[in-house]
C-alpha cells in the first residue's frame, strides 16, 4: 500500500503530513528543515492575528529589510520604537518573511486594519488577547515513534550522579529548589530544571548556570531533588531578565563540561550577533532528553523607561533600551514533548561555517517562554 503524503512549505519549513514516516526521522528534506505530522493534524503555525494589519497604510520605516535575512540589532530597535508611537507593544518578534507583534493587554483598543501591515517592508501581524503569543503554541508531536525510558516517563531523568562512575556533574543534570524558603516556611511548589554549564570569570570564580525562575524560594539547590539527593551549593547572583542564575558550588562538588548526553558538548560563549538565522542546534533536558533546534528568528522585548545616569545641565536623559532573545523552533525531543524540566539546558550550535570553529557555541539558554 502506498502511503499517504501531503507536504507543504510553510515559512521555511517543510510539513509533511503522513501516518508511515520514515525511520530513522531525518531533520531535513531537500535541505530545508521538515517536521513528520500525522495526516489527521491540521498544522498551526506561530501566526498572529491578522485582523489588526492593513497593508494600505503607509510603512512607517525609510528602510526595507530583505526576506529571510535577519534585522540587525539597530533595525529591531528602531521598528519597535516607531511601532510603540502606534500602539502598546511589548515584543517584536522577527520570524522570516514576518514580524510576529505582541501587543499588551492593557486595556488599550484598536479599530480593525488599524495598524500598519508591511513594516521595513516585512509582513507585519499583530497579537492582542487576554491569552499570551506564546501560551498558544501547540505540538503535534508523533507520539507512536516516541521510545522514552521508563526514567522520563515517570518525570524526567531524576538519576544522582554523584552516585555514578566518577561523580562529576554535567549539563542537564536534574536540579532541585529546597523544600523550605529562605523565611524558613515550606514552598507552595517545587520544580525540577536542568543544569546549565561550568563558567569562570575573569577573577577566577567558578560557578554553574541554572534557570533562575526554579529557585525563586530559596537559594539553596539539591540534586537530583531534596529527597534522593544532597545539597550542592547556592545561588550567588541572578539575572532575571535572561531567566539565569549562577550557584556557587561546594567544594566537594565537581561539574565538567566535558559531556552533555546526547547534545554537542558546549565550548564558548556566543553573542546572539554572532548566531545566524537558520543555525542548527542541540540541547538535552532532563525530562524529555535531546532537542534538535533551529534558530527562526530575533526577540525584541520592550522594557520600562530607563533613566541614563549622566546629567546634562542638571536634566536626566530618558534612555530606552530593548533587550534582544533569540526565537528557535524545536524539532523531535526523545520524550515526544519539550516540557518545562528542560528549562536551563545550554542551546549548542551544532556546526559553523568558520574553518576555526567546529560547533559548540552555546547560543542561550533554554527558557519556558509562556508570559502573563
């Protein structure tokens, strides 16, 4: 019998619809990214709504980005800017032949095909709803050619290390908050994430990264939990804008980057400038195991007012400033969805086109992007 195939291209990707995929599933048709769905599944992409954009209205911006080349770092400031004289924005979010716009549910309203549908000369769609952008993504993951251990269906890899061959920690290895706050209360929750990787600053400091937002009760952090585990150290200082906390090891504890399971182990530290669109990725979560992504796009998040420190005549200079997030699109995690045990996991290029470089950039760090 022959199988039944429907393929499309969406944006820059291949979706092809079949119920006999092939074996093993490979992650490019043609050399363009694919994704094997089930004939029955009617795919939704990351698609704002369109009721809002009008193509009739003058582009606001005296620049024209071309399609499938990414904005530059200035471009994303300046679209934002001049979008926020329009409308209450929160992010932009600069995904191939789109400009995907979030915008905030604060009461503001707008006339249908109010906004401007072409911005820097790129297919601009907007978002407004009580429930985020994000919050509606769906996966259409094949769960029939899902073979996860019995460890990650029960919840993740929850293994003690320290118990294994020569007990280093590495990447992905399960972190867990402590079960009372720093008040000395009992948490309301816990949550389980991945470890981050090994980092030493310029002073010789040596510390790990975590997901930040895992350890809000407390500072204390145990692996794999408070219950199988021990402590291992504390949080020493927290980035909150990047969902990034760095834990200062105890002395009896060590951590190598050496091996990351089943993803590229990391080497360096990369700028998102210097990650390109369509880059190859890998990361390994602790509750669904490797994640192959792709970079798709650029994130420019829009922050409150800042105030520059430097006076001028005794005046305080407004300075807005916009932080930039990397967008990937995953592709086939071993545990058939990427769920949020995964968060804190480095992101690790998988090849580069510099004769100098073999892979191994860590592009960012695995976030849990559902926002209020």
């Amino acid at each position: 019998m022959t199988a039944r195939i429907f393929m499309k291209l969406l944006k820059s990707t291949l979706i092809i619809h079949t119920d006999d995929p092939p074996t093993p599933l490979p992650l490019t048709v043609a050399c363009v990214a694919a994704r094997f769905v089930p004939a029955s599944h009617i795919w939704k992409s990351t698609i704002a709504n369109t009721g809002l954009s009008n193509p009739r209205i003058t582009d606001p911006m005296t620049f024209r980005i071309p399609k499938w080349t990414e904005p530059s770092d200035e471009q994303v400031h300046d679209i934002t800017a001049k979008l926020m004289e329009l409308a209450s924005i929160q992010a932009t979010n600069f995904t191939g032949v789109f400009i995907q716009v979030e915008l905030k549910n604060d009461g503001r309203t707008y006339n249908r095909h109010s906004l401007p549908g072409r911005v820097g000369g790129i297919s601009t769609l907007y978002h407004l709803d009580s429930e985020s952008f994000w919050s509606k993504m769906t996966d259409y993951a094949l769960t029939r050619l899902i073979d996860p251990s019995d460890e990650l269906q029960a919840g993740g890899d929850r293994s003690n290390y320290l118990q294994h061959g020569l007990g280093v920690l590495q990447p992905d290895v399960c972190l867990g908050p402590s079960p009372t706050t720093a008040a000395g209360t009992y948490a309301d929750s816990r949550m389980c994430t991945s470890a981050g990787v090994c980092l030493r600053d310029s002073r010789g400091i040596i510390v790990i990264t975590a997901a930040n937002h895992g350890f809000m009760d407390s500072d204390e952090v145990f692996h794999p939990t408070t219950v199988t585990g021990e402590k291992i150290g504390d949080i020493c200082e927290r980035w909150p804008a990047q969902d990034v906390a760095m834990i200062k090891l105890r002395p009896s504890i060590q951590f190598s980057n050496v091996e990351y399971f089943q993803a590229t182990i990391p080497r360096r530290l990369l700028r998102l400038s210097e990650t390109s669109y369509g880059q190859w990725c890998s990361a390994d979560g602790m509750s669904c195991g490797i994640v192959f992504l792709q970079r798709e796009g650029k994130r420019g998040v829009v922050p409150k007012y800042q105030i520059d420190e430097r006076v001028t005549s005794g005046i305080n200079i407004p300075v807005l400033t916009f932080m930039h997030e990397g967008l990937y699109s995953t592709f086939g995690p071993i545990g058939g969805l990427v769920s949020e045990g995964i968060c804190g996991a480095p992101i690790v290029e998988e090849d580069t086109s510099s004769e100098e470089q073999d892979g191994g950039g860590i592009c960012d760090f695995l976030e849990w992007l559902v926002e209020s």
